[in-house]
C-alpha cells in the first residue's frame, strides 16, 4: 500500500504541477511570438483633433530634400479612425496588422487586411481607420512635395456603420 | 498489487503519450505565431545575377509618375547577400526580420536588427546582406525619379568576414 500511495502521490504531483506548469510556459511562449509580430514599436498616442479613437504613431523617416516620402508606423485601436483628408501628392499604406477600412469619397468601404496595399492617390479625399472588431496597423509613405495633409470634416457613425 | 500496475500503467500513458501531446501542441503554437511574423509573402526567388545566396522578392509597389517610389519586400537566406550597388535618387530600408550586413564604401559595416531604419543615400556605393547566423527581411523604399540601380562588383568573401 505504502508503493501505491507513493505512485499515487506522484500522479497528484504531475497532474498538479508538471501539467499546468508545461501549459503555463507554452502560453508564455506563444504569448511571446504573438507580441513580437510588430516590427516597430507602437510610438507615441497621437493628440492632435483629426481623428476619434485612440492611434499610436511612430514617425520612422521624415521627408526632406533628398527622401521626399515621411515614412511613419501607425497603430490603431479598434474601433479608432482618421477624420476625412487629402494627401497633395499622395501616400501609399502597407497594411501590417488587423482588419481595416479605408474609403474614398464617392465609393463604398473597402475592408482591408495584413498584408493588402492602399494607394490614395493625390488630391482624392478619404478616410481609414480600423474595423469595429479587429486593430489595424500599416506603415504609411507619404509623399511630401507637395505639402501636409489637408484635414476635412470627421466620418459620422453613419459613414462608419455603413462599411459592414 | 492491480490497483498498483493499473496506477504505473496510467503514469507511463501520461509519461509517454500525454506530455509529448501537450509538448507537440505547444511547439505548434509556437511555430505558427512565429510563421505569422511575416506581413507579406515571400514572392519570388531572385534569378538576377547581383547577389550570391538565396533572396525572395515581392515587389509591392511600382515607381511611376504619381508615385516616385518602388517598394518591395525583400527576404534573405541565411548568408545571403547583394552585390555593391548604387541608387541613384536614394533608398530607405525598414528592418522587418532578423539580423543583416549594411556597409557604404569605406566604412566598416553595421549590424542592423529588426525594427533598424538604414538610409542609403543616393550615389553612395554600398551593400546589404544576411549575416552568417540569421535570415533577414526589410521592406525597401526605392526612390525611382533618377533611373534604375546600378551594380558594382561581388562582395568579397574578405570584405564579409571582416564584418564579425
């Protein structure tokens, strides 16, 4: 009996122990890739009045006389979004992560996704922004020849509602 | 003594069948986070005669008259490297994976990261690769107003291992 409450009590241990503690590092570590996907950190949470919802953005490369592109990583929290606006000479996004939408004046909603690629061309008045259920990150290069963005009006909950 | 073989039988199935189920799982976790880190595909081998080692291209993006840029994403097998190469208007590189080579003539080469920004300045002779230990992706900003690339000799199996 004294053998059998020994096997017993290891049993207890493995199933106890050994099983959650295995289970615990391989959701550390799949918990480690998952954090991992953004190449760039998020940046600084923007404050400026152009867009509703919360957006980090981190400026990699700013425009000058000889790279006439800024290049900046943005991260957007669900639900956040850009207001309306024109980019003069125009931008190009790579979206890196999550579920978007991006809409030109005129057209419907297009959802877009990791891995799509948006070209606003200049002078064309849009807006993006993350979906209702899923962030959105993307790398922007915007072209700087021809001046800043130009802000518009904000997209109402209709314009946003009516992307599903 | 049944109720003891029938307790050891229970630990050896838990031993020998239940932990490298739930180990195999984990790794599969792991994997596919890790496959995932990747926004875009790979695209294509390269076939072009101005690098030794294995790269993929995807090319994202093609300059033109609005957009005065190229964009692709480039990814390298281990070792792989460009030739010396020049751009005439200038690239950016944005480090999405692994560890890399960068070095312009006549300084030493730097090791650059993931997340790391290099700007090749134009008509700056200069080469990038994958380091001995690791693969390495960027996402290549190439200005296209002042025409195509021009290549230069092969790097030297001296001017590589200098870089250690």
């Amino acid at each position: 009996m004294i053998n059998a409450q020994y096997i017993l009590l290891k049993m207890k241990i493995m199933k106890r122990v050994v099983l959650p503690t295995i289970l615990f590092i391989a959701t550390l570590l799949t918990k480690a890739k998952a954090q991992d996907v953004s190449m760039f950190p998020k940046g600084e949470i923007s404050t400026t009045n152009n867009h509703t919802g919360t957006i980090w953005l981190n400026e990699l490369s700013v425009g000058d006389s000889v790279f006439l592109n800024s290049i900046a990583f943005a991260t957007y929290a669900v639900g956040a979004k850009l207001d309306w606006h024109i980019h003069p000479a125009g931008q190009i996004l790579l979206i890196t992560e999550g579920t978007g939408y991006y809409q030109e004046r005129g057209k419907a909603v297009q959802i877009v996704h990791r891995g799509d690629i948006i070209k606003c061309l200049p002078g064309v008045a849009h807006w993006h922004g993350a979906s209702p259920d899923s962030g959105f990150a993307y790398i922007a290069i915007t072209a700087t020849a021809k001046g800043k963005t130009i802000w518009l009006e904000r997209v109402t909950d209709e314009e946003y509602k009516r992307a599903k």
